[in-house]
C-alpha cells in the first residue's frame, strides 16, 4: 500500500510536529506501507499570492480578484502540488485543518485527488474557531470530497463533526506522536524556553537565569504575508525579533525539539511549543486564550496547563496512542 501524506506548511514551524508525528503514527499502523511526503508549501504560497492580490485596491476596483477568498481562485489551480502525480491508495492529511483557511488552501488539491479515486483520511483534526461559518464550510468541503474517516484531536471537533463522516475517532493531537519520530540528544546546559509569538512576554517569577526564546515563524519571506507584522513593529506595538536575549529561528524542525526535549520548562501562547515539551515528559504552561485549546482537554495532564507548568502522564500517553493507532487502521479499513 501506498500512503501519501499531504505535510502542512512549515511557515509555522509547529506544523512541522504535526507532520512528523503524522508520519509516526503512519508508520506504527502501517509497517508494510510506502508513505509519500508531499509537500502543503505551493498551496500556502499560492494562497497568500491569491490574497495579496484581493488587497490590492486597483484590483478590486477592476472588478478582478473579487474571489481571492475562494478556493477555486485561478491562482490557487494554477498551482501543482506533487502528490496529483503520484498515484496511491489513500491519502491523509493531518492536524488542524477543519478551517476555511486549510480548505481554501488545499481544496483544488484535494479534488484531484478524489478524482482519481484516492480515499481522503484526516488525522489529528481540528478546528479553528467553531462558530457557524466555520461548520458550513467544512461541511461543503466533505460533502464535496466525500470524507468519510476522521481522528479528531480534541473533545470539540468530535462533537462537532462527527456527524460528516462514517468512521469518526475522539483522538489525540498526531504531535504526541513526536517520541516516536525523534529522540533528541541531551543539552549539555539548563535552560527554560519562552515562545510568545502573539503577545509579549509576561514577567515570569521562577524562570531560569537562562531562556532561550524561540520564534515559530522561520521563513518571513517571501510567502509568510508579513504586512501586519510588520506595521505593528513600526507602531512600536510588537518587539522585532531579534531585540531580545537567547532569540532562536531554524529552518530545520529538529532544531526545535531539541530545545523543547530538553526545556526544564516551556511556557508558550504557542500549543505545538507546549506540546512537543509535554511529549517528551517536561513540564509546559500555556498562555493564551483560544478554542484551539480544547485539545489540553484530551491529553493525559496533571494539572491545569493554564495555570501551572504541568506534566504527562507518560504511560496514560502510551495507552493512548496505542488506542489511536489501533483506530486509524480500523478507520482505513472503511475506506479501503
């Protein structure tokens, strides 16, 4: 069998966790399996080119790019994405992707995909914002392509979406999965990681004399659509990037696990800071606000991960992911 999986951009390096979790979890349900990588980056970059053009007043003012927001936006079909020129028998596409955001993206993709006849499973899905919008396009995206198998990552999406599909799994965020795809090595220093990429960072009594703050946007060029950004610096609402102490940004996503496997504590308003830190057994408190967080919900934790640094039930989190496994080859089996 041949699997492909669709990677999510790596814009924001956290989708990078979710990829290599995805792959993990792949790989532990289906030994036999060939899995195809194909990279989600000429759908990101085509769709900020899509929405860079709705903006342009001239544009708008000709009467063209009036759809920048719509997934069948000629610039978005322009786009080739290598997996509609490997032939497969199913393809999975992973993390939180129940948005209009990730569809709009994707969707053209995906049709060609399914026009081939190539089963669609999501894993670790998602949502962003759960209101009503959001439920009626991802409705319209699976009755389009006739999604049938979906492993949710929190209690909330379960809810919300289980009656889309025939196979549906209350399941686990596929970071968790992390320990099976890399085994950082030891530092040979202690440290605390900060990363706030959506706030400023608050005064933390405690912390180590060390932290090491870690920016989840590598690639601010030429796709990342910075504009907001960057009027915020000139505000003086945001710090740039490199003002502070011990700044960090890779290109490469096992950069980042090492300083998460490794943390003494990671205290984020990012989830995937948190969670590849609680994966590996280290302690994560979470700093920001957002339905996303539902997810904290459906993890072994001790704690309350808002409040406090908390840790993993590590052996809970083992049962867990033997039960997502054994649910993802059941769900594959509907399809297949």
């Amino acid at each position: 069998m041949r699997i492909l999986l669709l990677r999510t951009w790596t814009t924001n390096i956290g989708n990078g966790f979710i990829d290599y979790g995805a792959k993990a979890m792949l790989e532990r349900a289906f030994p036999d399996a060939e899995i195809v990588e194909t990279g989600g980056y000429p759908n990101h970059a085509a769709d900020t080119a899509a929405l860079w053009r709705g903006t342009r007043k001239f544009e708008r003012m000709a009467g063209h790019g009036a759809d920048y927001e719509s997934p069948t936006h000629r610039i978005r079909q322009n786009t080739v994405n290598i997996s509609e020129l490997i032939d497969a028998d199913l393809a999975v596409l992973p993390g939180c992707v129940l948005s209009r955001p990730t569809f709009r993206k994707y969707f053209d993709t995906l049709t060609r995909l399914r026009e081939r006849d190539i089963p669609i499973v999501i894993v670790g899905g998602g949502g962003e914002e759960y209101d009503e919008v959001e439920r009626e396009d991802v409705e319209a995206v699976f009755d389009a392509l006739d999604i049938e198998v979906l492993l949710t990552r929190d209690r909330t999406a379960y809810e919300e979406y289980g009656d889309l599909v025939e196979y549906l799994y209350d399941g686990i965020d596929c970071s968790l999965f992390l320990g099976d795809a890399h085994q950082p090595p030891e530092a040979n220093r202690e440290f605390d990681v900060h990363t706030f990429d959506k706030g400023e960072e608050p005064d933390i009594d405690g912390a180590s004399s060390t932290i090491i703050r870690p920016d989840h946007a590598p690639f601010d060029e030429p796709y990342h659509f910075p504009v907001g950004e960057r009027a915020r610096e000139l505000l003086g609402l945001e710090t740039p990037l490199f003002e502070a102490e011990n700044v960090f940004v890779s290109d490469m996503v096992t950069d980042y696990l090492f300083l998460y496997a490794n943390a003494d504590v990671v205290r984020s308003d990012r989830i995937h800071a948190c969670l590849p830190a609680l994966t590996y057994g280290n302690r994560a408190q979470f700093y920001f606000d957002t339905p996303r967080a539902n997810l904290f919900d459906r993890v072994p934790i001790d704690g309350d991960v808002t409040s406090e640094p908390v840790r993993f039930d590590m052996d809970e989190l083992e049962r867990e992911k033997d039960e997502q496994v054994e649910a993802l080859e059941e769900g594959v089996t509907t399809v297949l």
